[in-house]
C-alpha cells in the first residue's frame, strides 16, 4: 500500500469550501478594526516615545584607560 492510497479526495473537516454574506461581513469588520487598532497602537507608542535632539551623555571617568577606537559614522 503506497502513501497515496491512504489520503482520502475529501475536503478537511477543518476547511469552509463557502462562506455566507454575514460571516464574510463579520470577518471583514473584524479586519478592518484590527487593522485600525494596530494603527492607533503605533500612533500612541509614537507619540509616547520621548524627542530629546541632544542625547544624553554619560560620564567618562578621566582616570580609566581608553581601551578601544573611536568610530565615526560621518564617513
């Protein structure tokens, strides 16, 4: 028996082969309002998120060696 013969043509009891007007309505609202949560979710973190042009500098301990190079992103 080969593995071809134990799969059956029918379709998945888990598949919907057609929708009716209302589900497909309900699915489409539900979109859209994900659709616009999401947008307003990325509105508000925009928004929450702190504009400061200078950055904060830390310290620099003047007695600590310098281990490393300096990088510049000019270039």
């Amino acid at each position: 028996m080969s593995l071809v013969d134990k799969f059956d043509d029918q379709i998945e009891p888990a598949f919907a082969s057609s929708f009716d007007r209302e589900s497909a309505r309900r699915q489409f609202r539900v979109s859209i309002l994900l659709v616009a949560a999401m947008a307003l979710a990325a509105f508000v973190l925009g928004f929450a998120m702190p504009i400061d042009p200078t950055p904060s500098m830390s310290p620099v301990a003047d007695s600590a060696p310098f281990a490393g190079r300096l990088v510049s992103v000019d270039r």
